[in-house]
C-alpha cells in the first residue's frame, strides 16, 4: 500500500483594496515537486475564489486543494487525493491562528514548519491511535499464534502424561506382584522355620526320653503294705 502525498503546498493571500478578489500573496512554500502547482494556484485558482467566508476542496488530477477564506485572507493548501482532508483543514486552521496572532512573522518560514509537523503522522492523533490499534491488533494476533502453538505443546504434553501413567499403573502392578512373591517366599520361609523349630524339639525330646518315651514317664506310684 503506497503513502498518501501529504501537504506539498500552502499559501496564504489577502485581499485587493476592493477587498473582493485575492491579489496579493502574503506567502507561499512549496516543496521541490511543486512548483509547477505554485503556479497553477497564483494564476488561475486564486483569483477565482470567492471573497465570502467559506471553506470548499477542489479536484484536480492526483491533487486536492484545500482552502479556507476568512475576514480578509485566504489559506490554501495542496496534498494528495488520498491523503485526509481533515488534518489539510487542521493545518488551515493552524496558520490561519498564527498569522493573526503575529502578521509580521515570515510567511515562509511558517508555512514551512507547520507542513514539516502536519505532514508527520506521529502528531495526528487520530492516525496516532489507529496505529497503536494496528500494534494491538498484531500483537493479538502473534499471541493468538503463540496460543495455538502452545496448544499443539499442551497436547504433546498430555499424551506424554498419558505414556506416564500408563507406565506408573504398570510399575504400581509389577511392584504389587514383588510385593505379593516376596509376602508368599516370606509366609513359606516362616513355616519351613517353624517345622524346623518343632523337629528340633521333637528330637531333644526323643534323645532324652528314649524312642518309646518310657525314660519321660512318671514312675507308678506303690501303694503301702
């Protein structure tokens, strides 16, 4: 999308002594590609317009020119078709309040600083707050990108946590099953311990009693005479 051309001409013309036709240019500045447009404006544009009050944009080719009759002087500017009219009509108003506040000043040399600073579009605060819009907007969307993306992470992720647990279940059921065979290699050694323990003292018992116990028996007791 090409710039639009911003303000490449401004002038500002007083009245004759009839005071019903603008002859006299108080001051003009244009920039290097305008001067055939200088021309055109002092020539066959200027005398033309009328002397009442009014504001109008005329048409011509690529080119606006904006203008703003007041009391005795006129203000006028050129600028590309597509550039708004609204800041060209701003700047009219601008010089039309400092010329008045100070006749005297260099016509040129403020015309030349009021074009350098409406042609900026960071001191349009209207074009100021469509770009911070513009920045928001494309920061919404590399966030909205940043989402998605993320989106894509979070569902790796959760089949990753998915692989996880599945591998946490089995590791819960093979430790369950070490558990229950070390429970059981357990229950066996205690009985194996326990028949020991009893064959041991069944043998102690044998070998001090004799194989028919006769020796652990209680001798039977002899009535008197």
């Amino acid at each position: 999308m090409s710039t639009p051309t911003p303000i490449i001409y401004a002038c500002i013309a007083e009245r004759d002594a009839q005071g019903e036709t603008f002859t006299s240019i108080a001051g003009e500045y244009f920039t290097s590609n305008a001067a055939k447009i200088s021309e055109t404006v002092t020539r066959m544009m200027i005398p033309r317009i009328d002397h009442k009050n009014h504001k109008r944009t005329l048409t011509q080719s690529i080119y606006h020119f904006h203008y703003k009759v007041s009391g005795l002087y006129l203000y006028l500017c050129v600028a590309g078709s597509e550039y708004p009219s609204r800041i060209c009509y701003n700047f009219l108003d601008d010089i039309e309040s400092k010329y008045l506040q100070n006749p005297k000043v260099k016509v040129r040399q403020l015309l030349s600083d009021r074009m350098t600073f409406f042609n900026n579009p960071r001191n349009d605060k209207i074009t100021a707050i469509h770009n911070q819009i513009d920045d928001v907007k494309s920061t919404m969307i590399d966030n909205i990108d940043k989402i998605l993306e993320r989106g894509e992470s979070i569902d790796n992720l959760m089949v990753q946590t998915e692989d996880l647990g599945n591998s946490a279940a089995i590791y819960v059921r093979h430790t369950n099953k070490v558990k229950w065979g070390m429970r059981k290699k357990l229950a066996i050694l205690i009985t194996i311990l326990v028949f020991i323990v009893l064959l041991l003292i069944f043998v102690l018992v044998w070998a001090g009693c004799g194989a028919t116990f006769q020796r652990c028996r209680p001798e039977p007791s002899q009535e008197p005479k």
